[in-house]
C-alpha cells in the first residue's frame, strides 16, 4: 500500500510488499520482538523498514535499515501465522540484495561465499572428509534420487551424508555438485543464490534429497517443491520396518530442534518427530520451532545475537532431562551442539540421519 | 509530515521537544529504552489500521509503573502528547500518535502476575497478550472467556482499553465484563487502583469500567485484575447454509426463544463465502446465500442437546444444509471456513478495510441486505461476516487505494452504513473501537450533549488533554 507507483524503487517486488496488512499477527512469533519488544525489530517493524525504503521515506544510508536487515535471523517463522499470507523470507532476500550491495555486504560474508560459489572449491571443502562413503559415481549423475551434499556440512559432520545412504541404500552421491546458494540468496545475492540451484539442480538430475531443511527450502524454491525431499521426510515417506529389536532397557528421551526453513517454509514438522518417536519418547519442547540462532551466516555474523536467542532453548532443555537432541539442519547442529557444550549439559546432538542409522531405522532397499 | 528532516544518518529527526527531554525520558527508563530514531518512528507511526498514519517523535518503553508515572510526568509538565500503545492490532486508528508526541510502548510489562483459583482472578501487566492469559487460566481449568480476532498477538491492556469482544460475546459479555480492578496512572503522574479482586465493591464510582473502551484518553493502564469462570468441559460446533442470510437470523432468533444461549454464532455472507472458496478451495456450498456457524459449550450431554436443537431450528427456517461435526478435525474445518474470510478477502486487492458496526439482533439481516445495496451503488466490493448472535457485523471493502475515486466511494459506502446503523438502533462500532477513524460518527451516535460530558470527564481525568489526544473526548 503504497502511494503512486512511480515514486517507488524498484528494491521489492510490489505484490510482495503491498500484501502486508499489518495486523501485527507476526510479533509474537518473531524471536527478535521477543528480546526488547521493540518493534523495529519485528516483521511488520521490518516491512514498514521496507516500504519506507521503497517510497524514499528512509534515506537508503539510514543505518536502521542496515542493523534491521542485519539483525533479523531470516527464520520466516512470521510466514505461518500471517493472515495474509505475506511471503517475508523473499521481501528479506529482495532487502539484504540491496542492502548488502558490494562494500556495504558485511566482511564476514565475503570468504564465505567465495568458498562456495565455484563446484570445485565445494568438492575441495569435503575431500579430505569423505562425506560419500561409496565410490564416486564418475561425472554427472544420472539416477533418479541424489544425496546432495551440504557444503558446509561436508566439512563439520561428514558423517551424516555417510549415514544418510547408510541408511538407505537407494541413495546416489554423485560427485560432482556444487552448492545450492541459499547462502547466497539470504546474504543478497539473489540471482547468483538462484543461479547455483539451477546448476545444482542439472548436476542431480531428477529428486534431490537433502539432509539440509536450509537448502531444502531454497532449492524448493528455485527448481519447485516435487524435485526437493528433506531427509527426514524422506524417511518419513518410505514403508521403513521397525527398528531393530535392540531397544534399551530406558526409553531415549529426544527432544528436536526444527530446522527454520523447513518448517516455516516447507511446512516439515510432523516427520522428523514421528521418525523420533520411533525411536523413544519425543520431548516436544515449546522452544523446539523457535529458530536456535544459527540462520545460516547470522552466527558468524551476530554471534552475541545468536547466542542470546539460543539461550531460551538451553534454559528449556536444562532439566527437561533429555539425552538425544536431533536437528535436521547442519546449521542448528553447530549451534546446538557448541551451546549444549558450553553450557556443559549432558544432551548428546544428532542429526536424524545419525540417529536412523544408530538405531536401525532403515529404509526398504 | 516533515519527512524530509527523518533522513539523517541515524540521528534523531527535529524535534520539538524542549532541549533535554530525551535525556530526562532516558534517565527514567534508561538510555537503551527511548528510541527517536528515524526507522523505529516509522515503525510506530502506523498501527493495524489501513491508510491510518501518526507521526510520532520518540518511543519509549517502560517496565514498571514508577517509569510509566516518571514519563508521564515529564509529558504532562511538558504538554506533550502521550499514546499508550500495547501490540497495535486495533483497526480504528486508536494508537496512531500526533505530531510531537510520544508513544507509550507498554509491551515489556508482560509479566503475568498470578492466577488465582481460588479467587478465580488473574492479575497481570498490561503487556501480556490475550492468547497468554487466557493458557495461563486454562492450565487451571479456568477460562477467560474475551477472544478477540487478535488473541494471539494482541495485549490485555490494549483490550482493556478497546473494550475487546469476540465471537463469544453472547454468552459471556466482552472485555469489560472480566476486568475486576486495575492499577493506573494519571496524566498527571498519580497513581490509583480501583477495584481489585472483589466481586462485590461498590465504594466509589467504577473508575474500572470507565477506563474500559477509554481507548488511552483517560489513564494508563499497568496492571489489572481479571476475573476468570470455569471452563466448560465440552465444545461443539456445527454448520448451516441458507439461501438468504435472513434465514439465518430467523433461526438464531428461534433457537434463543426456545432457550439455547450458544456460545458461537457467526455467519459470512454470500460474497466471503464465494472469496474464501475461490481462494482455499475448502468444498464451501458458493450457491447458498449465507453461512451459520454455531457452537457450544458446557457439559457433554448439554452440548449435544443444544447443538441439535440450533440445528432443528435452521431446519425450520429453510436450511438447505445442515452439519454437526462428530470430531474435533470437522470442527476445525467448519470454523476454517470462518477464519479464511479475512486472508482470503485481502488477497483481493492491496488494501483491506474491516469495519465494524452494531445492530440490534432482530435487524441484521436487514442491515447486511443494506450493506450489499451501498456496495452496489458505490461499485465497492464488501464482503461481510460477523457474529450473528450480537448484531455485530464487520462490513470489509477491499480496494486499490491508488485507484482515483476509490477512497472516496468507500468512504461514502461507510457514511451509509454508520447512518444507517444508528438509524437502526445500532452502534457505529461493536469492538474495533473509535479511535480516529470513527470520530467524525460518534457525535451523531451519542448527540452533542453526552459528547460534551465525555469532554468534561475527559477534563477531569486530564487537564492538559495530552493523552492520546483527538481520540473520544478529547
């Protein structure tokens, strides 16, 4: 809603932007809102940012915009309370494409999205940790599912794509494939962000699987949510037997931390739990959809913000007497994990790929 | 709206506040807590209200009632105008602040105080939201019966100050009918309580209820005491279609005379019913002139005796279809069907404007046939839904504001229906509130006379007229 088209600059797609009703349904689900209860600092906060932007409100050098744009996690989990229907992780990618242009881009961002941009430099991050556990299936992959491997997670836990076919034996895990961009298309590089997923999206022809609800979302977003599985729908998918007749004399107690884009963007929330309960006993935490803080680069970026908002769900888990944490975003998994360590609880992390394989949750080969 | 002046680097835009004011607010609150900021004063110069825009100079937010009393007494020094604002869900541009003013973000007092069984209250601050309290109560099998649309973002004090209703007004009165007491602070600085957790207390006049729907023109609100009722165990929900809406109300007429209070009665009309199924796709019946939704409450053998006789009752007047749901999955559904209405009407165009009006309930009917009229002769669309039960309805244009003509028209539209409304033994609004939005009616509703005792009461409560000024009797 704003005032004659001409005077607007182009930064946000106008349908995207005017949808916003500013109810102000969104403050409560907003982990930001929830630090200081500023509004600024809030979707609807944000989206007037934006519009104020657009219409020359704002000059484009106030540094509200940049701490805004910055300071939001990207979680979008303001996207499935909105009436509306205001799709909020675009306006952010559409806002950080600009506002994040050449020297104003944070310098953090800078080595990270260089290690990323090119196939080889992705190939070269996982070499020496061998996160495909089978021979390389030679150049492109011409089966009908992929394994994509995540970028990152190829160096931090290579041993959940290792898991993930272990699992299930249909996987294949071509060798040659780069990265999916959500790391480029959430730090305002849109276009190069949607150009890796096409490029990824030709190197795993057919569906991909992801153990990644980040690059789930993205991905989905680029080449269309039939050719993108998350793992733990994946699994959740499958006719999987029972587990292994080896449970232990105490139920597990698991708790889960969502992963962001997968649940505000995918909807995926009931499946990694069901394959939990599975397992042992769920512990649904009320923090367990609120975004940890990892969001991608926003740990790198912000790390006191990251770990402030990480802090709700350390206080939560402190004596909710949980022995497995199980995340399904590599991201979430460091956060997670350096957390829990630091806070010294005794709560061991697994990504669900891990704890399928650990506790015989295979597929039907 | 000077905006040109907002485009410093981060520093405040002018101002007009007397030299050390920002410091005097931050020594009360602290440096962290007052906000003058270009982009945060965009973002408090609107509320939910569409095409409604305030222009405040600075935002501050207290955590406890000696901040709030500590800013208002700069202000009121000061004459500067204060509008405590809570979530900023209201739809009359009650929060929408004046040139030169400050806004009172109350959202950081949302401590939830205590909830009593025992006294069957709850007390807490006035940033607390709605949908909290009413959990909090809930974990004691107590129920704080006021569900506004907003409930799950909106806060109590914002509801305390609109005198919020919701879809269960019928059976169990709205937002004032729960507030027991509160503590509040004057323009002036002072604090005062009235009432508290006694059902029985007449000493002194209901300062309580006078601060109810008060809008922030009276005092500030920073804590009150709710009175909470049991939960019922047991609720059901059903479905009617009819081809014409006054089908409807005649069996919300006679399901009441034959002595059902349902707790839900809501009906959308003919064009919401043809919006939400074009948009969700839900099997809605998009040839049937109007839907009722109802419901009840209580206990199991009650719930399933009412329900059925609503049903017989719609079935007496022509129902075309009639449904009971049998799980908790075609309750969900049936009430689905009401929750899109609003989603799917603004997808329509950019803005959405949801009014709201009252009429008696033996007129609604004719009220809706009206609204259907004036939306013809304006070429608006306007969709209505509202609760059947209380005459509330809540007429909804959707428009393309950058369309010529069309503000205009729909400002027309709404002239018609506010008058007739009156005309009707009506009330301009049911819930949404005055705010600025609907002063240039309340006049006409109320008369000069009482309009003028508001002043007076206005006066009294705020001699230098700084709270929330333009809104009721200011």
């Amino acid at each position: 809603m704003t005032s004659d088209p001409s005077t607007r600059a182009g930064i946000f797609t106008p349908e995207l932007l005017d949808r916003c009703i500013s109810c102000g349904f969104c403050l409560p689900a907003c982990p930001t809102y929830a630090m200081d209860a500023v509004e600024t600092s809030s979707p609807r906060g944000r989206i007037n940012l934006m519009r104020a932007l657009e219409t020359g409100r704002l000059d484009e050098a106030d540094p509200i915009l940049a701490e805004e744009a910055s300071f939001c996690l990207g979680c979008r989990a303001c996207e499935p309370v909105c009436p509306a229907g205001v799709q909020y992780g675009e306006l952010l990618e559409e806002w950080r494409d600009h506002q994040w242009k050449g020297r104003r881009r944070p310098l953090k961002l800078w080595p990270m999205l260089w290690a990323v941009n090119r196939t080889w430099r992705v190939r070269l991050l996982g070499i020496r940790r061998h996160a495909r556990r089978r021979k390389p299936t030679g150049g492109a992959s011409t089966a009908s599912v992929n394994l994509m491997l995540g970028c990152f997670e190829r160096v931090l836990y290579p041993g959940v794509s290792r898991d993930a076919c272990a699992v299930d034996e249909r996987l294949t895990v071509p060798a040659k494939q780069g990265c999916c961009g959500a790391l480029h298309a959430h730090n305002g590089e849109l276009e190069r962000g949607r150009e890796l997923a096409r490029q990824l999206g030709e190197q795993l022809p057919g569906t991909i699987v992801t153990t990644s609800g980040g690059c789930a979302a993205h991905l989905a977003s680029v080449l269309g949510r039939e050719r993108v599985v998350e793992y733990s729908e994946w699994l959740a998918r499958a006719e999987a037997p029972e587990p292994a007749a080896r449970a232990p004399a105490r139920r597990l107690r698991i708790a889960i931390q969502d992963s962001c884009h997968a649940r505000n963007g995918l909807g995926i929330a009931a499946e990694p739990r069901a394959l939990i309960e599975r397992v042992g006993e769920l512990v649904d935490l009320p923090s367990a959809g609120v975004c940890c803080g990892a969001a991608g680069s926003y740990s790198v970026l912000r790390p006191k913000d990251s770990a402030r908002v990480m802090e709700r769900h350390l206080d939560e888990l402190d004596g909710a007497e949980v022995d497995l944490m199980v995340v399904i975003n590599p991201g979430c998994y460091r956060q997670v994990e350096s957390a829990i360590k630091r806070r010294g609880l005794p709560v061991r992390v697994l990504h669900i790929a891990e704890l399928a394989r650990e506790h015989g949750l295979t597929a039907p080969g | 709206m000077a905006n040109a002046d907002r485009n410093t680097r981060g520093a405040s835009p002018a101002t007009t506040f007397e030299a050390g004011t920002l410091a005097a607010l931050a020594d009360v609150v602290g440096r962290d807590r007052v906000r003058a900021d270009a982009g945060t004063l965009e973002a408090y110069s609107t509320d939910a209200t569409p095409l409604e825009r305030g222009a405040p100079e600075c935002v501050v937010f207290p955590a406890t009632t000696a901040e709030v009393a500590g800013i208002m007494r700069i202000a009121n020094a000061q004459r500067i105008p204060v509008v405590p604002r809570g979530a900023g869900t209201n739809l009359s541009g009650g929060t929408t602040a004046p040139p030169g003013s400050i806004v009172l973000s109350l959202a950081r007092m949302r401590r939830l105080i205590e909830v009593d069984p025992g006294d069957m209250v709850a007390v807490c601050e006035p940033g607390v939201r709605t949908s909290e309290l009413a959990a909090a109560a809930a974990a004691h099998g107590l129920l704080f019966p006021p569900d506004p649309g907003s409930q799950t973002t909106a806060t109590v004090g914002g509801n305390v100050g609109e005198n919020s209703g919701g879809l269960r007004a019928l059976k169990y009165g709205i937002t004032r009918d729960y507030v027991l007491g509160v503590e509040a602070v004057l323009a002036t600085g002072e604090t005062i309580r009235s009432g508290g957790r006694l059902v029985k207390d007449v000493a002194g006049y209901d300062l309580s209820r006078l601060l109810c729907g008060s809008e922030g023109t009276l005092a500030v609100l920073t804590e009150i005491t709710f009175r909470l009722v049991p939960a019922p165990s047991h609720r059901g929900t059903g479905m009617a279609y009819f081809s014409d809406l006054t089908q409807a109300a005649a069996a919300v007429s006679q399901a009441l005379a034959a002595g059902v209070l349902p707790v839900t009665l809501e009906f959308v009309d003919q064009i919401c019913l043809r919006t939400v199924e074009d948009y969700a796709r839900i099997g809605l019946d998009t040839d049937a002139g109007a839907l009722l939704i109802f419901g009840q409450d209580g206990d199991e053998t009650t719930v399933a005796k009412d329900l059925e006789r609503i049903a017989a009752a719609c079935r007496d007047q022509g129902a075309t279809e009639v449904r009971i749901a049998s799980t908790e999955e075609e309750a969900t559904a049936v009430l689905q069907a009401r929750r899109a209405v609003l989603p799917s009407l603004s997808r329509l165009a950019p803005a959405t404007i949801l009014e709201d009006a009252t009429v008696p309930r033996s007129r609604l009917a004719e009220m809706v046939r009206h609204v259907q009229e004036v939306a013809v002769r304006h070429r608006l669309t306007i969709g209505t839904f509202g609760h059947a039960g209380d005459g509330n309805l809540h007429p909804t244009v959707v428009l393309d504001p950058d369309e010529p003509g069309a503000l205009d028209r729909t400002h027309a539209a709404f002239d018609e229906i506010f008058t007739k409304a009156i005309e009707l033994g009506g009330s301009i609004t049911g819930e949404h509130g005055v705010g600025s939005v609907k002063r240039p009616w309340l006049e006409r509703q109320l008369g000069s006379d009482h309009v003028a005792l508001l002043r007076r009461i206005k006066a009294a409560f705020d001699p230098n007229g700084i709270l929330n000024p333009g809104k009721l009797g200011s």
